[in-house]
C-alpha cells in the first residue's frame, strides 16, 4: 500500500470557493486603495504637468527656484503625463 492521501472531490471544490471568496473580497478592500492611489496620482501629475508648462513658458526665467529651459521642461512634462494617465486609468477601473 503507498502512503498517498486521497481527497474527496467535494472538499476540493470547497477549497476553490473559499480561496475565491477570500481573493474577492480582499478585492473589494483593494478597490478602495486604488481609488486613492489613482487620485493621489491624477493630482500629482496634473501639478506636474502645469509645473512643465510654466517652465516652458517662462523662457529661462525661474520656475519655483528652478531654472528649466524649453528642452529641460520636456521630462517633467513626460513624467506628469504617465502619472496622469496611470491615476486616470487606476479611478477609472476601480
């Protein structure tokens, strides 16, 4: 005889629908952190971009302490816009 445990179907199944209800519901308390987080995100990236446009703007004269010039205002411009996209996509999924 081998040492194998053999496991009714029905308990198998039982397991499946307990791990599902625990995955669903942690899903739920999820939800309320990506609304959050995509807010968070949306707002910081809407700064940001207002941030590179002022700067852009403002012809080599200083932004917040900051001297940014026409090319330089281009990678907070980037980095605003995936943080804007990401917030918007992270609300709206949630």
């Amino acid at each position: 005889m081998s040492n194998r445990v053999l496991v009714p179907p029905f308990l198998i199944v039982h397991n499946i629908v307990f791990i599902s209800h625990s995955y669903f519901f942690m899903d739920n308390n999820n939800t309320n952190f990506r609304r959050f987080f995509g807010a968070a995100l949306t707002i910081l990236g809407v700064v940001v971009v207002l941030f590179a446009l002022v700067a852009f703007l403002s012809e080599g004269k200083a932004v917040l302490g900051l001297h940014v010039s026409k090319a330089e205002s281009a990678a907070p411009f980037i980095v605003g816009m995936i943080f804007l996209v990401t917030g918007v996509n992270l609300v709206r999924e949630s």
